[in-house]
C-alpha cells in the first residue's frame, strides 16, 4: 500500500497520513468551475508497513526441566550479564544422582592413580613373573650346557625346559592381565566422567540461567510455583537498543532496501513521530497473511522505552521535489487523462511517476495550465 505524505518548507511533515486521506484541500485554489489544474509540489512515494516494537537480540527463556521454584533471583530492569542464574528449580534427586556420579567417577580416578590398590597387586604379580621367569631361564640355560658336555640326567634337563616355560607364561600371563585391567580401568574412567557430566547437566538444568547479557524485561514465574519442561519462564533483550519488526505485503516488498527511512508512530506515544532506518529485509514469505518481515532500527536519539507496542510506519521509498501532480481518480487506465479543449474534450497520453494512494506525478504530457475534466463526471 502506498500512502501519500506531503512536505513543509522543504522538510518532511511531522504527521503520518496513515488513513489515506486525500489532499483535496491542497487543490481546490487550482479548480476553475469543473475543471482540475495540476499543481507544482513536493512528492513522497512510500510503503505502508505494521508491526510492533522488540527489545533488540531479544529472547524467551525457557525451563528445561519440571519442578517448584524454590528462589527467583531477578526482577524486571535487572542487568544480567551471560551465565547468571535467574531462577532455582527443586532439585533433591538429580542433586543425589550428581553426587553419585561424582563419588563413581573419583573411584574410577583412584583405581588408576599411583597409588591404586587393583594395580600394585598386578604390578607385584609383574615383578614376581620376571624373578621366577628370570631365574627359571638362567637355570635351563645352565643345565643345557651341562648336557652338551654329556652331565646331568635327561629328566633333569626336561624338568628345568617345563618350569621355564611355565615361567614364561605366567609371565606373559601377568603382563597381559595387568594391561588388560589397565585398559578396563580407562574405559570405566571414560564412563564415570561422561556419567558424571549428564548428571551435572540434568543437576544445571534446574538452574535456569541467562543466555546472553542484557536486560530482564519479564519474568513470569515467582518463588513456590510450579514449572513444566518447556514452560517460558523470562524474556530477556538489550537494555538500551530496539527494533522494530514490521510485516509489509508481499506487493510492496520489492521497493524495500535496506538503509530506507521509516517514519513510525506507536500506540503509547500518541502522534510523536520517530525516525528509523530499514536494516535487514528477511527473504522468506509468511504465508499465513502473504507478508514479509522487516526489521528497521531506531535513527532518532531519543529511545522508545516500551516494547512490544504497536507500530504503524511508512517506509519511504522515493521523493522528487517540485514535481508536476494531479489527484490519482482523474488518470484513465493507460496513464491518460481527459482534457479541456476549444473543441470541447479530449483523450491525452501521459507519462507518470512517483505515484501515491492519492496522487501521482506527471513527467510529459500535460502542462501545468492543462484544464483536466473529472472522469467520475464524463
């Protein structure tokens, strides 16, 4: 929709025409009996847009999980930086299961430090396959040289082969089981800690805390109520920066860029007027009531103080001065007009401009001492 706003002294007006009122009263000096002259203004072309206006980076916290609240530890207009808690949640059992899962995961610690318990005995064990081993070889290998010089008895010899390698399996047999507990220790290590870390994440998750800084706009939960997973529980934004969010029709939304001044009222300040700047155009169509989303950021030092009121703006998209305009009933279909002549009327081609709700500008075709006849009454 565009809506036509007219300029004072050079200088935008300070009042929205959001009702498409037209301008009659502007022309009516130019009138001769039935007939409409153009007259010589200034022009604003702009796109009506709605919306309401957002603490900026503003978001809604939310429980992750059910309980009664047992301390609210922030008001509104409180500033928060990232990380502070807001809210206290009843946490008798996950407080249990954490320190369960911490106790465990200590244990799991122990069992492979220094002085872990499980693994000096299999490191005696070691050490006691190596003697056994090491003085089982030097025996063999002593007797066996015995034998080749034809001394000592065959059985002796076979006697002291067994018990070496008996030796060396129990010796391999130590070393084995002693990595092997090693190795069971790690991955009971790996399960403590990860045990250990969901518990405390379920424990943090009944200490809701704040995202990000800024500042507490909203909380919606007090001391002794009950929570459900999911539930919003605060909403949270930038304390001293806004946005507004407006929705414009998917037909005006292609002579929207970025950077284009936006001229707003709001419901709580009355007819003052603010100043903002289109800054971001969201390329994805609600389909729900065929708009798109635009965000536009206040220009004007002074800072709405309210939030999610509502606004009414005109994004202003093109503006000529000094332009030749007509009232937009007296153009024909084709960009014509109708025209006084010696003959009585006649048809005459005209090339156009910036067009508004109420009026429109014409480039050639018409002068300004063309006498223009009233469609509605031809």
């Amino acid at each position: 929709m565009m809506i036509l706003e007219l300029l004072k002294n050079g200088s935008l007006s300070k009042k929205i025409i959001l009702t498409g009122v037209v301008a009659a009263a502007a022309l009516a000096g130019c009138r001769n009996g039935d007939l409409q002259y153009p007259v010589q203004k200034d022009i604003v072309e702009t796109v009506y847009a709605s919306g309401k206006i957002m603490a900026d980076s503003e978001y809604t916290v939310y429980a992750l999980s059910p309980g009664i609240v047992t301390a609210k530890l922030v008001r509104e207009g409180d500033l928060i930086r990232r990380g502070s808690l807001l809210y206290a949640i009843r946490n008798t059992g996950p407080a249990a299961r954490s320190a369960a899962a911490d106790e465990a995961l200590n244990y799991a610690r122990g069992n492979l430090a220094a002085d872990s318990r499980v693994l000096n005995d299999l490191k005696i064990a070691r050490r006691n396959a190596d003697l056994r081993f090491l003085n089982d070889s030097v025996n063999y290998a002593r007797y066996r040289n015995l034998w080749v010089q034809n001394i000592g008895t065959r059985a002796n010899l076979d006697n002291l082969q067994t018990q070496y390698e008996l030796s060396l399996n129990e010796r391999r047999s130590a070393r084995e089981k002693y990595f092997a507990t090693v190795n069971d220790l790690k991955l009971a290590l790996r399960n403590a800690k990860s045990q250990s870390v969901n518990a405390r994440a379920d424990l943090d998750n009944y200490s809701i805390r704040a995202e990000g800084p800024g500042m507490v706009y909203q909380t919606l939960k007090e001391s002794g109520e009950a929570v459900k997973a999911n539930e919003a529980v605060a909403l949270i934004g930038k304390a001293n920066s806004r946005i507004m969010r407006l929705e414009v029709d998917q037909q005006d939304v292609d002579r929207i860029r970025i950077g284009q001044t936006v001229l707003l009222k709001t419901d709580v300040s009355g007819d003052r007027i603010y100043k903002a700047a289109v800054d971001r155009i969201y390329p994805v169509m609600n389909e729900a009531d065929q708009t798109f989303r635009v965000d536009a950021v206040f220009t004007d030092t002074g800072l709405q103080s309210f939030i999610h009121s509502s606004v009414e703006a005109n994004i202003v998209t093109s503006k000529k001065r000094n332009c030749l305009v007509i009232p937009v009933t007296y153009l024909l279909a084709g960009d014509s007009v109708i025209t006084k002549a010696s003959s009585g009327k006649k048809t005459v081609a005209v090339k156009i401009g910036i067009r508004t709700l109420d009026e429109v500008e014409i480039i050639a075709g018409i002068t300004r001492q063309t006498g223009l006849i009233n469609p509605q009454n031809h």
